[in-house]
C-alpha cells in the first residue's frame, strides 16, 4: 500500500491545550489517523476523561502549564525520553485575558499573563522541541494564533499583542531551520464553537459572525482538519507562514 502523506502511522504527535476544544479535536483527528498522540493541559482531569475515551496509555497525557518554562522543559524531555522522537508539535493552548477593558485600564498581571501563556508559551514549546527536531531532520511545528493577531480587536490589548507576536515568532524561526527539514507555521482562526467562547454574549456573537462571509461560526474539527494538515508530511513546501481559517474573514 502506498503511503499517504495525510496519515500519521509511526509519527509521535505532541498536542497542547488538548483536553477540550481545538486542541481536543486535532487530538481525536490525529488519533483516528494512526498518530502517537501525546496530550498536554494544565485541566488534568479533563485530560483523563479524554485518555480513557481515547484509550491512550499514562505517558500519552501530562499536566503542564505552557506559562512555566520548567514546566515545558521538562514535559518535552520526558516526551523525547520515552518516545525518542517528536515529529509534530501542535499547540493551542491559550487564554483570551481581559476583554473589554480599555488598554490603559488593564492590570498588568492581567496582560502580563496573558502574553506569558499565548506567546511566551510558544516560544518555550519551540524551543524545547527544536534540538531534537534538528537533530533527526524532521518536524512539523504549529501554533495556533488568531485573526486577533491579524486585526486586533479592540479592548484585548493583551491578547492581540501575544497572538500577533507568534505570527513574528513563527516567521522568523521558521527561516531558521528550513533547510533542515523543519517546518514552522501558525494559523489563524476566526469565532470557533469551544468552551473559549462558552460565555460569549449573543450580541457579541453576531457581530462576530456579521463579519464573517460564511455567516456562521467554525467548528473544531474544521480547524483540526487544517491542523493536521499542517502537521503533517503532506505540507512540505510551506514554512513561515499564517494560514487562515475564519469563513472568509480573512483573505490575507
Ligand atoms: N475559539 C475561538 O474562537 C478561537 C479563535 C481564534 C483563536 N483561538 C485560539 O485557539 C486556541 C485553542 O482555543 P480553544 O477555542 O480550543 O479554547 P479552549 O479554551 O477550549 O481550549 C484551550 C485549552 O488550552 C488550555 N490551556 C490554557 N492555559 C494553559 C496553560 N497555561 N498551560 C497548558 N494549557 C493551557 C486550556 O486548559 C484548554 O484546554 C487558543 O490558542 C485560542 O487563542 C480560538
């Protein structure tokens, strides 16, 4: 049988922000298709939940928090440890901090955190993940950032900032380690039905979507099909770059 590209039999696949959401949904996707999935979030039990539905093994999952970088270090190194390699990091752990405040009145801890986990969590995770990448000549490395950091929206200060810094992280980095069989890339979502958006007001909702071609949300499992895509073999000429996915919101 030929092999096909989109699969990920025999891969080791580190997903972050894995036990809801986007990241639970490239997590079932990347499973379905033969992946060693490895799943990392702070919310430990909702990580349990997911390894016993997915019948995942005790070293698939682990507790981690992406704004420690202890923390990261030393997850991925038990990671490398027991599966010798890491061929795909995904990470779309994040938090959306303040909304609505005016960028004057936003406690710094408040920003400070937020930019810690989005941004600053992105920049460890690669870190962690780029020695033994470059090392065997292989990966694929996504980070999930938002149309925020595109267009910023207005009274999220923090968040616009730490999703805008990852599109210059991912670009940079990217051209780094191209010639070494390592892709960087991120994505771009617009409103996608998760418990990140469980609180949303309707008025707000509709605004969001009147802005939105396709008139209506995205799901998980769409953004998940983009993921594994760029995770995976088949995307193999592309580094550096933003995709998108927000029902035409974007066409940059
Ligand atoms: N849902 C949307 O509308 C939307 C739009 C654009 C971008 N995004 C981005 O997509 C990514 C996934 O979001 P989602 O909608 O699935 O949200 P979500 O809240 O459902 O999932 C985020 C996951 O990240 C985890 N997480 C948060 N802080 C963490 C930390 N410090 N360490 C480890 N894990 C942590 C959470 O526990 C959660 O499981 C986020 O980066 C978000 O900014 C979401």
């Amino acid at each position: 049988m030929s092999e096909t590209l989109t699969d990920f039999k025999d891969q080791v696949v580190v997903i972050s922000g894995a036990a809801q959401g986007i990241g639970l949904a490239a997590a079932k996707l990347i499973h379905g298709r033969g992946g060693q999935v490895v799943l990392l979030d702070v919310l430990v039990e909702k990580l349990q939940h997911v390894k016993v539905e997915l019948s995942l093994e005790a070293d698939q999952v682990h507790q981690i928090d992406v704004g420690d970088p202890e923390s990261v270090r030393n997850t991925i190194a038990e990671i490398e440890k027991c599966y010798g390699q890491i061929h795909a990091l995904i990470n779309t752990a994040g938090i959306v901090g303040p909304t609505n405040v005016g960028t004057e009145l936003i406690d710094w801890t408040d920003f400070e955190r937020t930019v810690r986990i989005n941004l600053f969590g992105t920049i460890w995770l690669t870190q962690a993940v780029l020695p033994l990448m470059k090392e065997k000549k292989y990966g694929r490395i996504v980070h999930v950032t938002s149309i925020a950091g595109k267009e910023g929206n207005p009274g999220m200060s923090p968040y616009n900032t730490s999703k805008s810094g990852m599109i210059g992280f991912v670009k940079g980095v990217a051209k780094e380690v191209a010639p070494l069989g390592i892709t960087v890339n991120a994505l771009a979502p617009a409103v996608i039905s998760t418990p990140m958006n469980a609180n949303t007001s309707d008025e707000t909702l509709k605004y969001m979507i009147s802005r939105i071609p396709m008139g209506r949300v995205g799901e998980a499992e769409e953004v998940a099909e983009m993921l594994a895509f760029i995770a995976s073999k088949a995307c193999s000429y592309t580094t550096g770059f933003t995709f998108d996915t927000s029902g035409g919101r974007a066409t940059y």
